[in-house]
C-alpha cells in the first residue's frame, strides 16, 4: 500500500552551543533556531539518558571560552545558507571532539559523519532576527541538547537539556 505525503522519522538530536539565551523545554520551529554553533551535529542514538547526560555534564565542567567571527561563508547543497565561519579556536574543536568521541563510544549514528571530527568546520548559521559579524566576539558556556523531532514533528525543535559549563 503506498502512503502518499506519509514519512516516517527516526529520533535524532543535536547539541549546540548557544548564543541566544535558550531554556529547556522550549520549543522553536525547526526555521527559526535561535543563534548557536552547532558542537555535535545531528545524531540518533538509543537514548539521551541521565548518564549520558552527566557524561557530558563532566566533559564540558569548566570550559568556558569566547569565539568570534571571521568570515562569510555558504553551506547547504545549493550554497544559499549563509554562515560565519568561526576563527581557529582549540576550545571549540577540543569540545566538539570529546563530545563527539563519547557519543561515538555510545553508538551514535551522525547524519553528515564527514563533519564530525576532522571534518569539523566551527561556524554559526546566520538567521532571520539574530546574526553574528565578522570579528564579533561570543562568549560560550553552556551545551543544550536538541530534540530535532518532538513528538515526531519534523517542523519543530525542543530544547531537552541545558548544561552549563
């Protein structure tokens, strides 16, 4: 039997940085996020549990660190998402490494494995109300874990989890 207009969608998250203040439970539409670069993109993994959770609580304890803007970029398949791509910061990419290595170690599944480790390109998307400028200096200290999924609504976005570094 075919099902038009019918998808099925398997459980993912991300976990970003963010810029603009975000608390957990709040829900935003999947085209509108708030400012944020992303640390571990998107995943599935059996289940975001508390002692994911506290591993990853232990893994970001005491790292806050600024980054800041250094050049217009486009990603996406056509190029017409426009980013700021962030300057090299060994912070950054210790972070996303370890968070990345620990969610490798829990089975994690990336959709785009190319960026994860190596492939990692430390950048914001840039959105309607909330840009960051070139040279502009962020502060980052927190992770929030994101449900890209929410009640199996591929339109919107939960915030699961907010740690603070």
């Amino acid at each position: 039997m075919l099902l038009l207009g019918y998808m099925s969608f398997t459980q993912k998250y991300t976990i970003v940085s963010p810029i603009e203040q975000v608390i957990e439970g709040q829900v935003f539409e999947s085209t509108h996020w708030p400012l944020h670069t992303t640390i571990a993109d998107t995943f599935a993994v059996d289940a975001i549990d508390e002692d994911l959770i506290s591993q990853i609580r232990r893994r970001v304890k005491g790292r806050t660190f600024n980054v800041s803007g250094e050049e217009l970029a486009y990603f996406g398949k056509n190029a017409d998402v426009e980013v700021v791509l962030l300057r090299d910061s060994p912070e950054l990419y210790t972070l996303h490494s370890d968070l990345a290595d620990l969610l490798l170690d829990r089975g994690a599944i990336f959709n785009d494995p190319q960026y994860t480790k190596g492939g990692f390109i430390g950048h914001v998307t840039q959105q309607a109300t909330k840009r960051l400028a070139v040279n502009e200096r962020v502060r980052l200290d927190a992770v929030a874990i994101i449900d890209m999924f929410p009640a199996g609504n591929p339109n919107k976005r939960r915030v699961m989890k907010v740690i603070n570094f």
